[in-house]
C-alpha cells in the first residue's frame, strides 16, 4: 500500500520529552480533525511506497536513526509495512497522533496529544488509545480542573502541558505564565515549549 507524503525533513524535535533530538520528520498528509489553532498544512501530498519514504529517510539522515511520523494524523496511512521498513532500515520510530485511531504495532514511542476538549474542534475528538509514552496536552487556561485532571491520570510516562500558540503575542506571554503556574501547583507535570518556533528551525 502507498503512503501519502506530504513532506520529509531532518531537523531537532522541538516539543516535549525528546526536545532537542535530532530526528527526520516524516509529514503524513490530512487530518481526521480540525483544530481552531493547526498550523499544518494538509494540502498536497507524494504518493511513495514504504521503501521509498525511508530511502528517502535515508537521503536525510546522515548518522541519525531516529524517524518521527507526524501529521496531520499519521495513523490515517501509517501501517505495519512501514514500521517494518523504518526497524529493518534500523530507524527507532517516534508517532505523533491525536489518538483517535489504532495505530499500528511496533511504533518505538507514541507521543498522544489529544483533542477531545479543544474548543471549536471540528471531529470526533474522542481518544481511544489506552497508553502512550508521552501525553502533550495543549493548554490556554480554559480547561475545566476535572478534565485537566483526567489527563494528568491517562496511563503515559510523561505528561506535558504545552501552551497554545495563538496570533497575539500579549495572549500568548498570559498563556505561558498561566501554564507555568499551573505546572508549579501541579508538579506531575511539566512545560512542553514549541522551541522550533523560538529557535526559527522545522
Ligand atoms: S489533530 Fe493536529 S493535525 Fe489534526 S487538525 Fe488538530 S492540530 Fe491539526
């Protein structure tokens, strides 16, 4: 089966748990939501098979055997083909995905940041994995505690709060201050910051 490939860059992750990894991000295309705040852009896309999107991983890598399929939601394409082509080409595989789908066996670390309670979100937001290794949770201070909260238990190793990146730099410096003294009265989580952005990288 192919894969819709929207685009294939090498550079640091910027968010979360392997902030500053050098990784190839591998762009599935569309999404299964739309969220008021995507940046993604969903249109066009390269149809490739599994053993081309990871020579084409290859032409990128250099030393680095670390993939990371983001999207959109890479779970709409992503299947055991190219898992099993990413491992034999001895790549670790990061996933990004908003947890709506299964997704297949084998992806090395599930980042889950979920949608369910984003305001305005047009979808069926509804999360039904069960685990991740990572949950990155996007926060503007609107999210009631009780749900704030179920997060904070959802079985992930880690937990992120990520502010939201909106248009408005004064509401964005209120939406980092709110998130960081929301993390300092609830210390089981920990700041998720877009450095990519910060830093003018992919
Ligand atoms: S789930 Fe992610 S990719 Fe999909 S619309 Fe929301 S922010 Fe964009």
């Amino acid at each position: 089966m192919s894969v819709k490939v929207n685009e294939i860059f090498y550079s640091l992750q910027g968010e979360g748990f392997w902030t500053g990894t050098p990784m190839v991000f591998v762009r599935l295309s569309g999404c299964n939501l739309r969220c008021p705040f995507c940046d993604t852009d969903h249109a066009g896309y390269e149809e490739l098979s599994a053993d081309e999107v990871v020579l084409k991983a290859l032409a990128l890598a250099g030393d680095c055997r670390r993939i990371c399929l983001t999207g959109g939601e890479p779970s709409l394409h992503a299947d055991a083909a190219l898992v099993t082509a990413f491992h034999e080409a001895g790549f670790h595989l990061h996933m990004e995905t908003n947890g709506t789908r299964p997704l297949p066996a084998g992806i090395d670390w599930v980042t889950l940041s979920p949608k369910e309670d984003v305001p305005g979100l047009v979808g069926n937001g509804r999360v039904v994995l069960e685990q991740a290794d990572e949950l990155k949770l996007v926060f503007d201070g609107s999210l009631p505690e009780e749900r704030l909260e179920y997060w904070r238990e959802f079985p992930a190793t880690w937990h992120f709060l990520q502010p939201c990146d909106v248009s408005d730099p004064a509401r964005n410096r209120e939406i980092l201050r709110q998130t960081i003294a929301y993390i300092e009265s609830h210390p089981s989580w920990r700041l998720s910051l877009q450095t990519h952005k910060t830093l003018g990288i992919r």
